[in-house]
C-alpha cells in the first residue's frame, strides 16, 4: 500500500532497531546457539557446555571456560555495534575471530531474556548482566562466562510462530554443534537436553583427564593435532564414515587442504554430510561445493551426493568473511586457486579407491 501524502520521516527507536537487525541473524534457536558457541570460541575456551529446553526455545543455556567478559565492559557486550575483536578496516581484512559484528548478543537480547554471568582472571568475584533492566550485581562462577537465553521470540509472536516441532529445532541446534565441534577438535563440547546427555566430545586434553585412554602409547599419540582431529572425526560423524572415507591432505597454490572424503560408495542422496571449513569457519560456499563434487564426477554417477568433511586454509587477506550478517557465506579473491586445490586434494585422495571403481566397472 503506497503513501498518498508524504509523512514526516523519524528515525527508528533503538530497541525496534535491534528487533529488524535481529531479524537477519536470530531466526531460531540454532542461529542462538551457533553465536553463542562463536563467542565461547572466540573467548579461548576450552570446555564449552550447553543445556538446552524444549529444543532450545524454552531455554539455552552454554558456559564456557574462556576469557571472560571485564566488569566495566559488561554493558557494552549487549550494545548493537560494539565488539572487542575488530577497530579498524585493517583489522577487519584478515579477521580470524568467529565475531566482528558486534551484534549477536544485542540481537538476542531484543527477541529473548538474556542473561549473562561472567568472570575475568584475577576478578574477586563474577558479576552478572540482566540485558532487560540493564542492571549488574555480583554473581558466582569461576572464570568464564554463562549465557542464559529464554523465551526466545516472547515479545515477537509473529517469529515465533515459524519455529517448527520442539525435536526439528532440537535437530538444527545439535547441527550447529556438530559444526563447531569438527571445527575445533581441541574444544571439548557436551550438550544436554531436558536434563539428558546427548552429546559429549572430548578434546585430547579432555580424555587424557578423564583416563579413557588405553596406553601410555596413545596418550603420547593425542598430543599429535592430526590425530585429534581425527578422533573427533569419529566422534562427530561416526564409525561407518571413518571405515568408508579417505584421508585428504594437500596443498596447492598457497592453499592447504585436509580432512576426510567419503568413497564413492559412501554416497547419499542428499548433500546434508558436507562439511567445509575455511580458516576455522563453517561455510556454505560454491567454489568448495562445486570443486569437490566435480572431483567425484568420473566415480559417483547421476544425482548422488558425496560425504566429505574439508578443512581448507588460506591466507585470511583473500578471504572477505564479511558478505552475510551470519558469515556463513564467504567470498574469495581467488576463486580458481581455491577450486584447483579442492578439486586436486580430492582426486588425489580418492585416486585408489577410484582405481578399484574402475577395475569393479571393468571386470
Ligand atoms: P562479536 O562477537 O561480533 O564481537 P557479540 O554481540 O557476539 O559480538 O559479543 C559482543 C562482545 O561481548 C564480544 O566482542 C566479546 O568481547 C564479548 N563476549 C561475548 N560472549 C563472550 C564470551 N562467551 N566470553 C567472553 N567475551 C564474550
Ligand atoms: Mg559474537
């Protein structure tokens, strides 16, 4: 419906600004979680909690083992645009932090009750920030931070309505996890719902604790990264993944790439199991897409689809991280290299397997 007369503009309240912004970042419980767990990471955690109800509407709760957030600095975590990772442009072309918007919490707190409890090192105490009456008081913890999201979506009935069954956003939340998780093997990760474990991922420091380790033998082997990742791998996506995947490591014009890609015979019908990971960061992107699929093309047939967990590693400078509010999208300068070295890294790791495709289609 147009305007027949001009009305006067006026600048919109700062929280229904808050609210629109929201819109682009929070869309349901995972894209909460997902931020939350960016914060975690980027605050150096080692241990990362979540408890989540009904599916994470009703409550989500994730504490870390981070940094911390400084008293004096609390109010300002909740402030739209204020962020402690990025100050300049410069900054901002070779960002390697998860955040650099500064908008998360802020969006969270104009759609959920928010909650935050925090401790710094060398703090006499933790302090807690309530985001609706803005208030702080001194709290307990040890060094760390609590984020307590709830009733998301209370004061928006409308986005409310778009969340799907309790267990849908339960799934997306636990997939969210699962992403960080194969991110970052050296974090250790647990996720209750309702009260129930779901799911723990230890980290190698984490096992070696917590002595489920078999021999001296392989306690000296975790302290290898390559083979902490590839525990987590196992973990994360399961044994049958790991009997049916080959190692991937390569690296091609500046640009490594590593990881695990399924056999041809370890295909699926949909591209729901791959994974890709640029620079630490989980991403949906073409290029990669397209480059790994095309290295099944002679050895998987028709529609199917393959299962492939990819890390690849670039100069961060060629990289623009800054092209979607939730950075799942990302752009790179030189597209052809990073297609070259994805495809190549492939091929070559599925090159014995291929061998055996073609003596089985031959024979
Ligand atoms: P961004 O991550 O883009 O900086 P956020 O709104 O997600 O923006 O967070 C705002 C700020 O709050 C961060 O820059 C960081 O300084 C602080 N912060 C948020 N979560 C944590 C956490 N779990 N541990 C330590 N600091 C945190
Ligand atoms: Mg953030």
């Amino acid at each position: 419906v147009a305007l027949s007369r001009p009305r006067s503009i006026e600048a919109l309240p700062d929280t229904l600004i808050s609210q629109i912004a929201a819109g682009e970042v929070v869309e349901r419980p995972a894209s909460v979680v997902r931020e939350l767990l960016d914060n975690a990471l980027d605050a150096g955690a080692s241990e990362i909690q979540l408890r989540l109800m009904a599916g994470g509407v009703r409550q989500i709760l994730i504490e870390d083992d981070g940094c911390g957030i400084a008293a004096q600095d609390l109010p300002r975590a909740i402030q739209r645009h204020a962020t402690s990772k990025i100050r300049s442009l410069h900054d901002l072309e070779s960002v390697l932090t998860m955040g650099f918007r500064g908008e998360a919490l802020a969006a969270i707190a104009s759609v959920a009750a928010l909650r935050i409890i925090t401790r710094t090192q060398g703090a006499s105490t933790a302090f807690m920030l309530d985001a609706a009456s803005g208030e702080i008081e001194p709290a307990a913890r040890a060094v760390g931070t609590s984020v307590e999201v709830k009733e998301l979506f209370f004061s928006t009935p409308a986005r409310r309505k778009f969340l799907k069954s309790e267990a849908t956003e339960l799934a997306h939340c636990v997939e969210a996890l699962r992403r960080h998780a194969l991110a970052r093997p050296d974090v250790g990760f647990a996720l209750w719902h309702e009260g129930k474990l779901q799911h723990q991922w230890r980290s190698a420091e984490g096992r070696s604790q917590h002595g489920d380790l078999d021999t001296e033998d392989e306690q000296r082997m975790v302290e290898v990264s390559a083979t902490a990742l590839e525990r987590r791998l196992a973990d994360v996506m399961g044994p049958e993944f790991m009997a049916q995947s080959v190692p991937v490591d390569y690296s091609e014009g500046g640009v490594r790439v590593f990881g695990r890609a399924g056999m041809p015979t370890h295909s699926r019908a949909r591209a729901d199991q791959q994974y890709c990971f640029v620079n630490g960061r989980f991403v949906r992107e073409k290029t990669i897409a397209h480059a790994a699929r095309s290295a099944y093309e002679d050895v998987l047939h028709g529609q199917r689809q393959p299962v492939y967990v990819l890390y690849v590693e670039i100069d961060p400078a060629l990289v623009d991280v800054n092209v979607h509010p939730t950075k799942i999208e990302v752009r790179f300068r030189e597209g052809r290299l990073v297609h070259a070295a994805v495809r190549h890294a492939v091929q070559q790791a599925l090159a014995p397997s291929s061998a055996q495709v073609a003596a089985a289609a031959s024979a």
